[in-house]
C-alpha cells in the first residue's frame, strides 16, 4: 500500500517534533513536508532544530536534510503532501486563517492549536467519545466552498484525563450533571522554552492562560450533537475547573469530583465500565488506539506521571483512586500524556479514524 504524504506545520515546535518521532515507521503515513516559521523557513530541519531537540529518541535521519518550508506560503504544500498536521503557535485568527487556506488548497488539516475549536462546524475529536462528529465533514466543504479540503482539531490536552472516564459512565446510563477538577499540568504543555526554570522549580503555579475556560466548554462541544451541518452544545454538565502548572516534564494529572444526575453507580460498577470501556477506534484496529483506552490502577498512590504517562504507548488514560464524595458523589485521579495522547498522539488517532472513513482519499 502506499503510504499517504503528510505534511506538518510548525514541525520545528515541541509538539511538531512528537509528530516527527511518532510518525516515524507508522503503517499508513510518511512525512514528506515540514514548515514553520519564516525564522526557520529554508533551514535543513537538522539545523532549525539544533539546540533545541527535546527529545529523547535521536530525530530520524532520513528527515535530517528535509528543507524547512514557510508555514504561511500554502503553494509551497500543494503536491507534497495530502494532509497536515497543524502545530502552529500564531495568534488564533492567523491560525484560523491558515488552516482555511490549507482546507481550500484541499489539503486537509488535523489541527492541534486552539482557533478553530469555538466553530460550529469543525469536529472536536477525542476518537473514543464522538468519532461520528465527523459526519461533519461534507458539510463543512460544502459550506466552505472546499472540494477536498477538511478542518478537524483536537481539544485542549487538560481534559484527556478525564472526559474517557466521564463518558464512559455516560455510555453507561449513568450521566453526570457536576463536576469539579483541579489539574497538575505539565511544563511541556507549555512548548519550549515555556515556563521560566525559576518559576518552576521549588514551585506551582496556579494559573494557565485561558486553560480554565477551555475546560469548562470544550466538553459541551464534544458531547454535543450533529444537526443541521453543525455540532449543537450538549450544556447538561456544569464544570469548574482550577489549573495548575506544576514541575512534571510530561503528564497532566486530574483530581476530579463528580455528581451524578439521577441514577449512581456503585464504585465496583464503575471501576468495570472503565476496564470493560472500549470503543470504534479500538474496534477498527486502529494503528495508535490503545487496546485498553481506560487502564484503572487499584494501588493508593497511583497514577503517577512517571510511572504511568506511558500506559498504551502514551496513549490510555490512567485512573485510580475511586472512593465516594462526601460533597458531591465520587471522586477520582486521571492522568494522560500530554505531548502524546494530549497533543501529537491524539493528532495521528483522528487521522487514522479520518483515513477510516475514508475522508483522506
Ligand atoms: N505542548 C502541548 O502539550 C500542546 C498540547 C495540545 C495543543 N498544543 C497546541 O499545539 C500548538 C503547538 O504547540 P507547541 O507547544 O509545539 O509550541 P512551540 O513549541 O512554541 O512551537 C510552535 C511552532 O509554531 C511555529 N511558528 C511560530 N510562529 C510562526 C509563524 N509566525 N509562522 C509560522 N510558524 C510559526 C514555530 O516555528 P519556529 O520554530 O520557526 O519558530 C514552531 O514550529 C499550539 O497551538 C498549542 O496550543 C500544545
């Protein structure tokens, strides 16, 4: 089978170099194009990154050499490759624009940045939960007036560590009215060089940019549903949602209490939901779902970042202390990695479900 071309803009970026490493040896897509800004642009990617390759798997070298293109001229992509990942850091509606121009260039955009998230038109993906937002897609061309072109985005890598559990529950006739959570977000979520290191070290900071906002709404956009060629907000959940940036390289860890609307699941029954939960991208075999997307760990003190950021391949949430809530009805820890699962990751599982459906032809 040939492999599908990818392109991936902001390639240079923290998680644009995930892209590179997870991408490398993938089944289905090769990458053939990488952009960024004008500073790096005409660079060997070799050189555009020196200095500051965080990873630590060596770059692999058959891309080394690859010329670094400028991300804002779309003509410099058209024909060398079929799709991008979007991994830019721009201001929102340059980013929104961007990915427009992409779209209508029809090369397709699996976007990592935040612009498109608020449109109505633009699947939300988490693969597990609304993989059927994707029914989108030909009305979102035909509203755009683009042939083969597509817009679909990730959330914000803040609430993967709890919205598998949340709607697994959900899925299981138990939904949930409140919520409240109190994220430990990693340093890496704030690309690099991110957080000043005195700011960070000996330290945690109780404040994340718009982070809180995000994680408040963006699950309504999610559990929403598709009517009239866009998604209609499911606002049943009221969260709150309190975000922290603490000293962890990779992995965000969620404490969450929940309340149920009606009907309440015993801690037992809930813990097998979350080990019975599976889902279409686990059903389709696709090459990045984990086999077990929810991964519910029975010791006190776990999870942990660095014990369990890499449960299925970075790819599963981990979950673990489950017990009552003396002020709502339960309580628990999520964890995810976030520049896998939460960024890069969760980029390729969407492409993956996209190239299902066919949509990458
Ligand atoms: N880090 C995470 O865990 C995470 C998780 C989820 C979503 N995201 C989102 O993913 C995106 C990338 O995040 P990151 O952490 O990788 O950021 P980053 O490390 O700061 O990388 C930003 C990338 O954007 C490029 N860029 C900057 N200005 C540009 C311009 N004017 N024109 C074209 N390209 C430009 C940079 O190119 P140069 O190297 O040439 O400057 C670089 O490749 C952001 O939108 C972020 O919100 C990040």
């Amino acid at each position: 089978m040939r492999k599908i071309s990818v392109g991936i803009l902001g390639a240079t970026g923290m998680v644009g170099q995930n892209y590179i490493s997870l991408l490398e040896g993938h089944p289905w897509f090769e990458v053939s194009y990488v952009a960024a800004s004008p500073r790096s642009a005409g660079q060997k990617y070799k050189d555009a990154v020196k200095g500051r390759w965080h990873l630590t798997a060596d770059m692999p070298a058959h891309l080394a050499d690859l010329v670094v293109g400028d991300a804002n001229d779309v003509s410099a992509a058209v024909g060398k490759c079929d799709f991008v990942f979007s991994a830019l850091e721009m201001a929102k509606d340059e980013i929104r624009a961007l990915e427009n121009a992409y779209a209508a260039a029809d090369i397709g955009v699996v976007s990592n940045a935040s612009a498109h998230r608020g449109t109505v038109n633009v699947p939300m993906l988490i693969t597990e939960i609304n993989p059927h937002h994707l029914d989108l897609i030909p009305a979102q061309r035909a509203a755009n007036g683009w042939k083969k072109g597509f817009v679909v985005v990730k959330p914000n890598c803040s609430i993967q560590s709890y919205m598998m559990p949340l709607f697994a529950l959900q899925r299981a006739g138990f939904p949930v009215s409140r919520l409240i959570v109190s994220t430990m977000q990693a340093v890496s979520g704030a690309g690099y060089p991110g957080v000043p290191s005195l700011d960070m070290i000996d330290n945690v900071v109780p404040y994340i940019g718009g982070e809180e906002e995000k994680s408040e709404s963006e699950p309504s956009k999610i559990f929403g549903r598709v009517e009239g060629g866009v998604i209609v907000n499911d606002t049943s959940i009221k969260i709150s949602a309190h975000c922290n940036r603490v000293p962890v390289s990779d992995g965000h860890t969620a404490c969450v209490s929940l309340e149920f609307a009606a009907k309440k699941p015993g801690i037992e029954e809930i813990i097998a939901i979350w080990e019975a939960f599976r889902s279409v991208p686990q059903e389709l075999g696709l090459p990045s779902a984990p086999e077990r997307p929810i991964i519910y760990r029975r010791e006190e003190g776990r999870p942990q970042p660095n014990k369990d950021r890499d449960a299925g391949h970075g790819m599963a949430v981990s979950v673990g202390r489950l017990r009552p809530c003396p002020v709502f009805d339960i309580r628990f820890v999520g964890l995810s990695h976030n520049t896998n699962r939460g960024a890069a990751g969760g980029g390729i599982l969407n492409a993956e479900l996209l190239k299902a459906r066919g949509c990458l032809g």
